[in-house]
C-alpha cells in the first residue's frame, strides 16, 4: 500500500477512535437529559454542526437515511433546511466517492478482475447512465456509494451524475424528513 494510502488510512481509523473515546470518557454528555438541554439551548451551533456532519458523514461510507431522520426530528420546525443540508450532504458523500475512485484505482481492479463485465456496464452507463443513478439512488435499501463507484470508474460525466443523485434521491429525503421524523 502506497505511503499516502497508508496514512489517510491512520488519519480515517484515528478518527474513529478519538469519537468512539468520547463517547466513553463523558458519558455525561450523551444522557436523554443532557441531550434534550442541548438540543433546546443550542439550536443554532447544533444546526451547523448537523451540516458539518452531514458534510463530512461521506467520507466514512457511513449511510446518510440515519442522519437524515435525525435531523427530521432533533429540528422538527426547520424540515427544508433539514432536506437542503441533507442533500447537501448526500451529493457531498456521492461526490467524494465519485472522485476517490479514481485516487484508489478501483477502475484498475474492475478492468482487471471483471474486464467483460466492466466493459458491459461501462457501456450501459454511457448509454442510460443518468436513469440508472436515478433509480439506483432512489432505491432506499441499495447503497449510493456503489452507484458513486460505478459512475467514477466508468468515467461518467460528473454533472450528471450529480443531477441523478439530486433527482433519486430528493424525494426520499423528503418522505423521510416530512413523514418520518
């Protein structure tokens, strides 16, 4: 493994210890008590910090439904910024792993491994592949982050998949925000 991938790898699994060390050092902080007191006296700060997260949660291939329902319910009052900063957040996370294909060199593996499979859903993808991110991004049980590795190695043109993430997954947002929260 390249000496770069070795430490973004480090960075990515400190990350992790440094929050999962936060929840056990100040258990205080994450009491029904303690939550329901921050969620009333910092609207504003804990808004931002919703959007910082949802910003971010991409980067560690974490599923966005669960922040997304959240948000729906820690801001009950404020349901389209709840769906503005959730897709903001989902194409932000689409985006990185569109892009992080190529840094990883999936498509060499894919050409590699599966060359005949690869060039049948390159193919498709330069054919329909802006419907098939529309669908495959509206399905709520199939993860986005396959589709966004399918897009970036096959060299889809970015803008539309960005527009077929924005259509797939815009309504779903906005049923999870307005009727499941």
């Amino acid at each position: 493994m390249p000496k770069k991938k070795k430490i973004l790898f480090v960075v990515w699994l400190l990350l992790i210890a440094v929050a999962v060390s936060f929840y056990f050092l100040f258990p205080e902080y994450f009491t029904v008590s303690a939550i329901q007191t921050g969620l009333q006296n910092y609207q504003g700060p804990l808004l931002l910090g919703y959007l910082g997260i949802s910003l971010v949660r991409g980067i560690f291939f974490i599923p966005s439904t669960p922040f997304v329902l959240a948000g729906a319910i820690i801001f009950p009052n404020q349901a389209w910024m709840v769906v503005f900063i959730s897709i903001c957040g989902v194409l932000a996370g689409s985006t990185y792993v569109y892009f992080f294909t190529e840094y990883l060199e999936v498509e060499k593996v894919f050409r590699k491994n599966f060359k005949a499979r690869f060039e049948k859903v390159k193919k498709g993808m330069t054919k329909y592949g802006l419907w098939i991110v529309v669908a495959w991004a509206f399905i709520p049980v199939v993860p986005t982050d396959l589709i966004s590795y399918t897009a970036g190695v096959t060299k889809m043109p970015y803008w539309k998949f960005a527009i077929g993430i924005l259509l797939g997954e815009l309504p779903l947002v906005m049923l999870y925000v307005f009727f499941g929260g």
